[in-house]
C-alpha cells in the first residue's frame, strides 16, 4: 500500500521510493507489534514483572508511528528531522528489542515484538546511513 502512494507524488523525492516504502512498512510493522505485545503483557498474570516491557512496548510504538508519518510527507523535506527521528526510532527499537528479547524465552507476543524490532531497526539504520 505504501509504495502505490509514494509512486503518484508528483515531485522529487530526496530517497529511493522502494526503500522508503520498505522503511514505512517496517516502521508500522513495528508499531503495530509493539502496540499487541504491550497489550499482551497487560493480559499477562505477572503483569508487574513486565512494566518496563511495557512501557518500552508503548515508546517504541508512538516513536515508530511518528516517524512512519513524517517520512511519508515529503514537501518541504528537512533531512535534519528526519535523521533525528530516524535516529530516535533506532534507540527506541533497539532499546525494546532487547526487552521483549529478555521475556521472549516465556512469553511468545516479546519474541514476536523483538523481532520486528530487530527488523524495523536494521531498516532504519540502512535509510539513515543513506540521507544527505
């Protein structure tokens, strides 16, 4: 879905469209898996041992979401913000990762988590390393 719209912008676009499609995609894979496992957590019976998966489950995702929407506007593009929030997405991601990476042994919903984590991180990093 990302990339039909990013085809019919009608300017220039400072990145490749497919990567930046695939990045999008993976910012809101991320979100969206973020999102269930904290909600998955709170369904848990010890739910007090994963406050800090959590509350890092819900960081990442409003952190993801926010940058899926502002790589998706590209009048008037600032490459500042956007290697600010890329690089913010890549703390977050690998701060849950690594979170839900310790729970993942019991609970399936953080192996999920930190793998899409894992995955929208590497993504992230790759679109970083190739703003101007």
């Amino acid at each position: 879905m990302t990339n039909p719209m990013l085809r019919t912008y009608p300017a220039e676009i400072n990145m490749d469209r497919t990567r930046l499609a695939r990045v999008i995609d993976e910012l809101n894979a991320c979100a969206q898996a973020c999102t269930a496992c904290a909600d998955a957590c709170l369904s848990e019976a010890a739910v007090t041992e994963l406050t800090k998966c959590i509350r890092t489950d819900l960081d990442c995702a409003d952190i993801c979401t926010a940058t899926a929407r502002v790589l998706s506007r590209h009048t008037g593009y600032d490459a500042n913000i956007t290697r600010s929030l890329l690089t913010a997405c890549i703390t977050a991601c690998r701060a849950c990762g690594d979170e839900c990476a310790s729970h993942a042994g019991m609970h399936e919903h953080c192996a999920l988590c930190a793998e899409a984590c894992r995955s929208c991180e590497s993504a992230c990093r790759q679109l970083l390393s190739e703003i101007s």
